[in-house]
C-alpha cells in the first residue's frame, strides 16, 4: 500500500499518513467550499490502512485554520481512527496550535473530549 501525500494548498491541508511508520501528518489550512471530495479519499486510505496497520498509529494535526465543512470532515476522521482504536489499535492524537490562537486550542479540546481516545494537546514553537 503507499503512503497518502497531497501537497499543501491555498485550501488544502498537507496530508502525508505513512503505511510503514504509522504517523499520519495533517498540516496548514483546510478552506473547502466541499471538502467532501477531499476527505473521502482520506477516510478511505485510512479504512484500508487499518486492515494492516502499524504497531501504533499518531495522527500528527498542525492546523492552522479549518472552516466549519471542514471541521465536520477532521470530526469524522478522528471518529474512524477512534473505531479502530477502540478496536484494539494503539492510537494517539498531536494536536498542535500556536500560543496566541485560542481557536484552533479550543477546536483541539472539542475534539478531544468528543472522540475520547489518547490526544495530547502542545504549544508549537516556531
């Protein structure tokens, strides 16, 4: 299986979830007008990776503004790694904002307290 990696945009996120390490890395903006399309895919690789995973997976998120589409799309994507986590993958969340922004902190701890699996919230130091 290879890696998913879509390449930063002015509306997409960096996306780059290893098969061989398990560390998934969701970075930058996600400004979708539809970010269904998007996302599906994401949820898809994700779906075949768990039929053989790595020994532990890390979803690294370093978000720097998502908008309410596509807040609803990372919601769904913590909520299939926590079906998998909950089916017995060791799973862990990074959730990284920047000292000063309260909204992407918050969106964290949102998130957090829905989807009930390991998630460390962290200052990121430039």
């Amino acid at each position: 299986m290879k890696d998913l990696i879509i390449e930063k945009s002015k509306i997409s996120p960096y996306v780059n979830f290893s098969n061989k390490t398990g560390i998934f890395r969701l970075e930058g903006r996600s400004i979708h007008e539809n970010p269904d399309a998007f996302y599906r895919n994401v949820f898809k690789w994700v779906d075949k990776y768990f039929q053989d995973p790595a020994k532990k997976t890390m979803l690294i998120m370093k978000l720097e503004y998502a908008n309410s589409g596509s807040s609803k799309f990372i919601l769904e994507l913590l909520r299939i790694i926590k079906k998998y986590y909950d089916a017995g993958n060791p799973c862990i969340v990074e959730w990284y904002y920047e000292e000063d922004d309260e909204a992407i902190h918050n969106l964290g701890l949102h998130y957090k307290e829905s989807v009930q699996i390991p998630f460390d919230i962290k200052i990121e130091y430039e």
